[in-house]
C-alpha cells in the first residue's frame, strides 16, 4: 500500500530480490543512458511549483521521443511520471482548483466534433459544453442542441493525462497490480475531497480560508482528515528502484518481471 499521507510507511511493489536477465544488448544499451539522463531529469521536476498538466504531458512526450525500446525502464520510469501526476492533481484538490483537477482526471484534452457534410472534423474548446461553443444567439440553445443531435459526432481522440497513463501502464505487463491499486485509491481519494468540499459549499481558495476562519476545531480536523496531503516519496523510491536496475535493463521489451514483482512482495 503506497502512503496518503506524509509520514506513514512506504512500502513498494516494485522491490524485486533478482534480475532474471543478464547482460545488455542492442537497443536496451542504447535506452540506459537516456532513461538515466530523464530520470534524473524527472527528479528536479518532483516540486509543486514546477508541475502542471503541460509539463506533464510535455515529458510523456519526451520519454516516448526518446526511448527506442519500452522495456522495463521505460515503464517504470512512465510510472515515476504517473506518480507526479498525481501528486500534482492531489495538490490541485487541496487548494479547490477544481478545473485543473478534472483536466488532469476526467476531461479530454482533445475531442473532434465531426459534422454531417464537412469533410474534417471540428475541435471542441476544452472548458466551454458544445451547445455553448456552437450558439449563435441568446435564444437558440435549445435549436443548437437538437442540431448537435441530429448532425454531429463526438470523437474522443485525446483522453485526460491520468486515464491513459493508467491504461499504458496497466497493459504493459511490466506494473504490479498492488500500483495500479494503490493509483486508484488516491484517484478516489481525490474525488471524496471535491465531494466533501462541494458538500461544504467550498468552491475555491478563498471560500476555503473563510470556511476555516469561521469553523470549530472538530471541523477543522475533518477536513484535515480529508485532504490528500501526497507527497514524492513513492516517486522517489521508484528512483531508487530504477537506479539498481539501470545496469542491467533488459535486452527485450518480450522479459516481463510481474512474476518476480508478486513473488517478492512488499519490502520497507
């Protein structure tokens, strides 16, 4: 179980007792000292002030770029990139940032309106519901919905930046299940905390400050209680785990380490 809170246990999936591989060839030679250079690259990003979806998405991007084999540094180090991520969206929520948050969670960062008669698809603005994009007039909304019924289809082509890092890393064979696990218990965490804060009719920074002026000390330790408080401290053991792998990446993407990942459990 990776930690919600700083100060509690860590203790990760990713320690594995041997490496069933041996020796380095080919394109693994060439991806270890690139993945070095980008994980240590990724450890001067571990700042809140220095994360943002554009930063995120910019070093999946730069990973994908120049990484000529996805073996299991690469993974481990889309993991690392997760793991800001998430941290970042955690951070959003405890500051009611809740448009970022759901940019980071839930909302596409690139969907294409495709419309009956024209031959390239039309790209919907991000923050704006499509009825509003497509309204002409003050009094038509309701026309422009029955049009966009009718004449329209919405392709979903680029999903939101944790969904798909997800995805990947749960489809490449290389991430323990206890991870996987352990992302969606924070992406819960997340959500109960904007549901808490909606309940409470706290809707951005300033409503939070007044709302812990004004609240009893019991209210304020609940909603201590209900931030997500996440902290670098996975994302830094993985850089741990990545350094004593480095040397011996594996020569194919085909070498699949679950197996060793299950059998040695969890280490402190």
């Amino acid at each position: 179980m990776f930690p919600d809170k700083p100060g509690q246990e860590t203790k990760s999936p990713f320690r594995q007792q041997a490496y069933p591989w041996a020796g380095q060839q080919g394109g693994a030679a060439v991806n270890r000292p690139i993945l070095l250079y980008f994980n240590e690259l990724l450890d001067f990003k571990a700042n809140l002030f220095s994360l943002n979806e554009r930063v995120i998405e910019g070093l999946v991007g730069e990973l994908n770029e120049f990484t000529s084999i996805k073996d299991h540094g690469y993974w481990l180090t889309l993991a690392r990139i997760n793991e800001l991520a998430l941290v970042c969206a955690g951070n959003y929520a405890d500051n009611c940032e809740f448009s970022l948050v759901g940019d980071l969670l839930v909302n596409p960062r690139l969907v294409l309106v495709h419309v009956s008669g024209l031959n390239q698809p039309l790209t919907k603005k991000r923050h704006i519901p499509l009825s509003e994009q497509f309204q002409q007039g003050e009094n038509d909304l309701h026309q422009v919905r029955q049009w966009l019924k009718r004449e329209t289809r919405v392709e979903v082509k680029t999903e939101a930046l944790l969904p798909e890092l997800r995805k990947r890393l749960e489809n490449s064979g290389h991430i323990p299940r206890e991870y996987l696990d352990s992302v969606e218990q924070r992406k819960r965490r997340i959500a109960d905390l904007i549901g808490f804060l909606a309940s409470a009719g706290i809707s951005d920074t300033v409503a939070l400050h007044a709302w812990q002026k004004k609240a009893s000390p019991a209210d304020r330790v609940l909603l201590e209680s209900n931030l997500c408080r996440f902290d670098f401290e996975c994302f830094f053991e993985m850089g741990r785990l990545f350094r004593e792998w480095a040397p011996n990446l594996p020569t194919s993407s085909d070498i699949f380490l679950t197996d060793g990942f299950r059998s040695s459990g969890f280490e402190a």
